[in-house]
C-alpha cells in the first residue's frame, strides 16, 4: 500500500511538472488515457471476469451499489441548492463528484494490494458494472440537467457510443460467458500486471489537469462545498451501502472497498464538458483522494 501511495504522489507530481514545462502535455495525457480504456481496461475485465463467481451477494450488492449512489446523489443535490445555496454549475458539480467514484484507476490497484487476486474479480465487477455505466450512461445526462443541455439521440446510437467509448463492458460480458479454463494463467497475470499500470497513467492525468485548473481558476470553490462531496463520498457512501446490503452475511469486502473509493476524475472530465465548476470537482478529488490514500496506510499498517 505504501508502494500505491508513492505512484499516486510521484504521479500527479509528474503530471503538474509536465504541465509547467511542456506544451505536448495534453498529447500524453490523452494517449495514456486512451491506453488505459481501450487496451488496459479490456483485458483486466475478460480476464478476471472468468474468475468471477455470480452468487446471489453479487447481484445484490451490484443492486445495493446502484441504490447507494441514487441516494447520495439526491442528498447531495438538496444540501448543494437548499443549504448551501450553490449556483446550478456548482450543483451539477457536487452531485457528479459525489455519484463517481475513482474504482478504475485507484480502486482497482488498492482492491488488488489489500484483497489478493481471489477476491479482485468483484473488484472489477463494481467497476465495470456500476461505475463505468454510471460515468458513461447516467452522468452526461445529469450534468446536462445541470447546464441547460439536452441532447436528443436514438437509443441505439447511445449504446453503439457507450460500447465504442467503454470497451470494458463487452469484454467483462465475453470474460463472463467463456469457461474459466479457456483463460490461460499468462493472461491471468498479465491483467495482474496491467491493474497496476493504470495507477501512474491515471494519476498523472489527474495532476496534469490540477495544475491546469489552477492556472485557469482564480476564484476558490466554497469551503463547504468541497466538505459536502468528501463527506457524502467517503463516509456516508461506504456507510449507507453497509446497511443496505445487511442482509447478506457474506457480502464481497471488495464490494465495500469500492463504496468507499474517493471522487473520480470521470466527474471532471465530464463536468469540462458541460461548463460545470472545474476547480471544485478538481479539489475534491484531491482532498477525498488524499484522505482515502492516508486511511488506507493506517488500515494496512494496523492490521
């Protein structure tokens, strides 16, 4: 863990440095990214997925996990507008770093370090199953609301975009049909090695576009706000999740991991998109993910 912890820091350190420096950091930011989605993802899924175990924990915490994010999300949009008073941009900003969370590039190595490989297939299912339908189904058209923006497609064109964009769900869905023996253990190890590649990849993006906000961002997010997201994210997610999947005593612990997960950069990404407040989805994610990064470390040294 406390190797995960220096890729995270050497990461984003990378990532601000290069964005100082050098012009061509956008060019490799989208390459990794792209490397990441397209190349990474896809096989971590097939492989592990042939691994997986569908039991009734699984679906019901899947479900669980869907829930979860529903009502945070609702809770989020009503402290964000009725108590905090935020503008409609930074509501649309709170309610998405809320609702994604960072299972693909901190989740999944963290799951990996702490559970083994026996329990990472769950891991990965949380990510393919929830978390990447969310950011890529759900979260534009939130933000959309959020913004004014409504696009108007034919469902199959939105599904043939969701599988261009997230090449991860076919492959869990092929990894899930195979038999298990199909996959060899070359491939088995080789997704091992790939889990922790996303890491540096990701994190450098995430300190790339910090530093980036924080040259174009001259006025600070609220304080409050900011507390709002890390709040709902890391403690109230994890815990609302617990007590929805109570009864079910074998519940995956990878399941809960990844209910804790810090804010993604999914938000920010998709926040970019539709005008949403940049610099407070970018300090949330630095905040929540500092703090899970530091819990993490007590945890493992602890136990």
């Amino acid at each position: 863990m406390i190797l995960i912890a220096a890729a995270v820091v050497v990461a984003m350190i990378a990532g601000v440095q290069a964005r100082r420096t050098t012009d061509r950091t956008d060019a490799f930011v989208t390459a990794s990214l792209d490397l990441v989605l397209f190349v990474l993802l896809p096989v971590i899924a097939f492989a592990f997925a042939s691994r997986l175990e569908l039991t009734l924990a699984t679906f019901v915490g899947l479900l669980g996990g869907y829930a979860m994010i529903a009502i945070i999300g609702v809770l989020a949009w009503q402290v964000a507008s009725r108590r905090l008073g935020l503008t409609r941009k930074q509501q649309g900003a709170v309610v998405l770093s809320v609702i994604l969370a960072n299972t693909g590039y901190l989740g999944l190595p963290v799951a990996i370090t702490l559970l083994g490989r026996d329990e990472f297939p769950q891991a990965v299912a949380w990510d393919s199953f929830i978390s990447q339908p969310m950011a890529l189904l759900v979260a534009p058209f939130i933000a959309g609301a959020f913004a004014g923006v409504h696009e108007d497609r034919h469902v199959g064109q939105k599904l043939v975009t969701v599988l261009r964009r997230a090449p991860a769900l076919p492959a869990l869905a092929i990894g899930l049909i195979v038999p298990g023996h199909w996959v060899g253990d070359w491939l088995f190890d080789l997704a091992t090695y790939a889990v922790y590649g996303i890491l540096p990849l990701g994190f450098f993006a995430v300190g790339a576009t910090l530093q980036r906000l924080r040259s174009d961002d001259a006025v600070r997010p609220p304080r409050q706000a900011v507390a709002l997201i890390v709040g709902l994210r890391i403690v109230v997610a994890p815990a609302l999740f617990a007590v929805l999947v109570l009864v079910l005593p074998d519940e995956p612990r990878a399941f809960m991991l990844q209910a804790a997960m810090p804010c993604g950069i999914n938000a920010l990404v998709i926040g970019h998109g539709f005008d949403l407040d940049r610099g407070l989805t970018s300090l949330a994610i630095a905040w929540s993910t500092g703090i899970v990064i530091a819990a993490a470390l007590v945890g493992t040294y602890v136990v």
